[in-house]
C-alpha cells in the first residue's frame, strides 16, 4: 500500500507531506483545486515521464517521494535483481529539473524509469475517467483479458513471441534465398567470368608475399652479394672471431675473481657467439646466392598478374580471396536452389506449427479467462445497478491461409476480442463499444477495475473521477462497490460525490489558497464535523444549509 506521499515545487504544490492508510480515502475540493496533481506527483513515482512543466514557476526542480509498503515475491526479485536493498518498504524517489538533471533513486539507491515501470504493475492501479475511453476502442480489449490473469499468461506470451521470432526470420531466410537467386540468376554469366578469372590464378597470400620478397633481393642480388662478401671478409679474414675467441677464454679465467668480470666476460661470450653463428649465415648465404633469369621473369610475370587483378577489383589479395568464396557460394547457390529452397521450405513449416501451436496454447488460455471474466463481470454489473445485465467476450482466431501468410500473426497473437452487452432484458447481445451509455462504460470499467484487483492482489488502487456524471441511486451503488473492494485493497478516490465521499474511511480535503503572490495547494484530514460541512456543500453549492447538513449527517451514518 502507499504510505506516505511527499512533495515539493510540483505545479502549484509548493510543499505537501501525507500519510495514507489502509481501507479508503477520498479527496475532494473545487474543480481546479488540484486534486489531480497530487495523482500526478503518484504516476510518476509509478514511471510516468516528466515534463519541465510541472516544475513549479520560480523553481528549478521538483522532487516527489513515495513509500509503498508491500511483501511481494515480484517485487523482492526486480530489487534483487537490481541489486537494490529490500525489506518490506520502498522509498521512490524522483527529481525533475529544468536542465534535464532528472533523478530517480529507489531505496536511496541510484536506479531508473523502467525498473519503476517494472515495480509499479505490482505497486498500485491509477484509474481516471479518460480510462473508460478504452472500452470504446476493441483493440485495446485484448490487453484487458490479458491482464486478468498477467502473471499466468505472460509465459504463453513470451513462448509465442519467441516462437514467433524464430518463424519470422525462417520467411525471412526463405524471401532471401528467393531474391539471392533472382539477382545471381541475372549476374550468373558475371559471376562465372569473374570466378575463373580469379580462380584461374590460384591465388594464395603466403606466397604472393615470398614472390615479393625473392624479386625485391634478385633485383639488389649486386648489392646483396657486395655486403655479405665484405662481412665475410671482415670477419674472417681480419681474424674478428679468432681475436674474439681469445679474448672471451681470457676473461674467462677472471671471470671468478669479481661479479664484474664476471659480467663482462658473459657479455663477449655473448657476442662471440652471436659473431660466429652470423659468419656462417653469411657464408651459407653466400654459397646458396644465386640468380635464374627464367625463375625471376617467371615471378616477375606472376606478381604483374596478380597486382593487375588487384587493381581491376579495387580489393587486396585477400578480399579477392573472399570474394572468390562468394562467388562460388553463389553460383552454387544458383545450381543447387531447389534444394536449398526446399530446405528453408521445411524450416519455414516448422517453425509455422511450433507457432501455431503456442497460439493455440495462447487462444485456449484466454478463452478460459474470459469465461471467469464474464461471470465476475455480470455479477459486478448487477451490483452496479445493470440488474438485467448480460455480458460475453467473444475471442476469434485468425486462420493463416498457410504457413507463408505471416500477416495473420500479431505481435499478442491470433486472436481479436470483441466485448458484447445487453443491459435490457429480451435484447441481444451487440458490441459494448457501440451500444453502452457513457454511465454504462463507467460501470463496465468499473466491474472490470473491480474484479482485477482481486485477481491481481494489486495493493492499491487509485480512482481519479471515474464517477463523473453519475448520481442517485447507482452513485451510492458505485460507492458501496468502491468500499467493497476496499476491504481487499487500499483505495484512494477522487470524487465530486457525495455518496462515494460518505464511504470513505478518511478524508482530504484540497483547497487552494494565495500566499505571497501565489497560488498554492493545501491539504487536510478532516474530522467528522469538517466531513459534514464538506459533503453539505457537494449537495447543495456554497450555500451549506440545516438540511443539507442532515442529510450528509446521514450518508456518514449509513453511507
């Protein structure tokens, strides 16, 4: 439930702190006193975005905080998950600013809009009148069924969604395949030229850059044979490695009377072998020097070839490599497209039954909900004076024509739902959205509020108005299955009647008043005298007369 509510430089709330408790709570007030923005400040601790605009003139931020009391396995496993402390409170906290610095804290813990989104299907229900407009619309029925059960379906959901996933991208592969051999089709001719020219080649990157290497030292064979003949003779005929020799075994033998002879003998023992090994490289250089004129034209030939190939596609040695595999993959595909087709063929059916299945699954599910709904719905509307009341979901599913038609598929699934009512006896049962009253798509909601709550143990719900242009009778029959339904959750009501106001465990009473040039909201619990003058008013204008004084008098007694 919502504990406390608290708020600072939030439209023309300059600053108000509330407790709310369990049962029910109504808030009245003139139209305009603000009453809705105090349900405002509550939707964004629930993740609605925030707009610059609410940030009361003068002021460069706002700040809403909430504590919602819950134990809730959901919700202890989004904290978890989040790595958020968690006992049985929650504190949100939201920060809005004029230069965007928007804050969201949960549990003083840095945190964000969709874990709040995530928390709040658990938290609390904000119902306005504007709610009812979704009964005038079937598309979003749906999402109503849906919501009956939330928890239950959403892994029947989540498995269609997955499977559906898994279909799309088999048509998708399949389409591809259609349109890759279309266009191979007409570049095929290309495609053949261009692989046995490349192929023809027999390209090989390792060995294009030994053929690089060979021509770039039989091209400097000159200067290469002048330099390994002067280190041949420079090391050897000038005795380098003998005199190195000789020195390293003298040093050797003081190398044990200090660590720095020691040292210094390590280092030409190190370079006497270095010396040695690098004379028989030479040498062996040397003896293996040798210029082909018809190797080096051959190579000089090959290498030409190949740069011309390079430059004709504009890709390096290993793109054409590549692009030699593309080829061959294509024009493969191209020979062999019937198979292949047929093989993507058979992923696309079974991927289509996986699917149709879980939609099934899916379909079956929701018919069984809207049978629990229907009855929960014509029992409620009765209460709500509908005595005559009939009331049916009708859930149909699309029939894909075969397993390519994936324009039957919804994101949700088969199905459309369609709500059908009668609301007088011995008339047929028509589509909600185009035969109820606007007092009778109230009551619907109303039924529908009603019995979701108690499916989904949502701990509180908010009503902002929704009895709006309803009174007499069925008023006092909307409040009293407003009360009802506050014995399993805790209800807060913003009304304008006065037998809804009667029901209420508490009272608030919001006013608007001018201080320092501004206006500011305030707020207050009433006591049962201050509830009498309140809810005279709301019966008979500013004028608060002896009677009406009786009969609030009486609501409050037997409300």
């Amino acid at each position: 439930m919502l504990k406390s509510l608290e708020v600072r430089n939030f439209a023309i709330i300059d600053y108000i702190k509330l407790d709310f408790f369990q049962g029910m709570t109504v808030l009245t007030g003139e139209t305009g006193a603000g009453k809705s923005i105090i349900v405002d400040a509550i939707s964004l601790l629930l993740g609605e975005r925030a707009q610059k605009e609410m940030i009361a003139s003068k002021n460069d931020s706002a700040e809403i905080i909430g504590i919602f009391s819950i134990d809730s396995k959901e919700v202890k496993n989004i904290l978890e998950e989040n790595e958020i402390d968690y006992e049985n409170d929650i504190e949100i906290y939201r920060l809005i600013s004029k230069d965007n610095r928007n804050i969201v804290k949960i549990n003083n813990q840095t945190s964000s809009l969709k874990i709040i989104k995530d928390l709040a299907l658990y938290l609390a229900d904000i119902h306005s009148q504007f709610d009812t407009n979704q009964l005038i619309n079937p598309d979003n029925y749906l999402k109503l069924v849906d919501d009956f059960r939330k928890k239950r379906i959403q892994p029947l959901i989540d498995n269609y969604q997955e499977a559906y996933e898994h279909y799309y991208l088999d048509i998708k592969s399949y389409n591809d395949q259609i349109k890759k051999k279309d266009e191979s089709l007409k570049k095929l001719d290309l495609y053949k030229f261009q692989l046995n020219e490349i192929k023809n080649l027999e390209l090989d990157q390792d060995e294009y850059e030994e053929m690089v290497e060979r021509i770039n030292i039989l091209e400097n064979i000159d200067k290469i044979n002048t330099s390994l003949e002067k280190g041949k003779f420079y090391l050897n005929d000038e005795f380098v490695i003998d005199r190195l020799y000789e020195i390293k075994n003298d040093f050797e033998d003081i190398s044990k009377l200090s660590s720095e002879f020691e040292e210094m003998y390590n280092r030409i023992n190190e370079v006497y072998y270095e010396l040695d090994d690098i004379n028989s490289q030479i040498v062996n250089r040397l003896d293996n020097l040798d210029f082909d004129r018809s190797d080096f034209d051959m190579m000089i030939e090959r290498v030409n070839d190949i740069n011309k190939i390079k430059q004709k596609y504009n890709m390096s040695l290993n793109e054409l490599i590549e692009y030699q595999n593309f080829l061959e993959n294509a024009i493969n595909d191209v020979v062999n497209f019937d198979e292949l087709l047929e093989s993507k063929k058979e992923d696309v059916l079974t991927s289509f039954n996986k699917l149709m299945m879980e939609a099934n699954n899916l379909s079956e599910y929701r018919k069984d909900i809207a049978k629990k709904i229907t009855k929960e719905i014509e029992e409620t509307l009765v209460e709500l004076v509908i005595k005559n009341a009939k009331f049916r979901i009708d859930i149909e599913q699309s029939n894909p024509k075969n397993e390519f038609d994936y324009t039957s598929f919804k994101k949700a699934g088969l199905d459309t739902v369609e709500f059908m009512i009668s609301t007088n006896k011995g008339e047929p049962l028509k589509p909600l959205a185009k035969t109820a009253s606007g007092g009778e798509m109230s009551r619907v909601m109303l039924a529908f509020k009603t019995i979701f709550a108690r499916s989904q143990n949502l701990p509180t719900i908010i009503f902002d108005e929704i009895d709006t242009g309803i009174s007499g009778f069925i008023a006092k029959q909307i409040a009293r299955k407003i009360s009802d339904l506050s014995k399993i959750t805790q209800v807060v009501s913003i009304t304008h009647i006065p037998q809804v106001v009667a029901q209420g465990s508490y009272h608030l009473a919001v006013t608007k008043e001018i201080k320092n040039n501004s206006t500011q909201i305030k707020v207050k619990y009433l006591n049962h005298d201050e509830r009498v003058i309140e809810i005279a008013k709301m019966v008979s204008g500013d004028t608060v007369t002896e009677a009406a004084k009786d009969i609030a008098r009486e609501l409050l007694l037997n409300p």
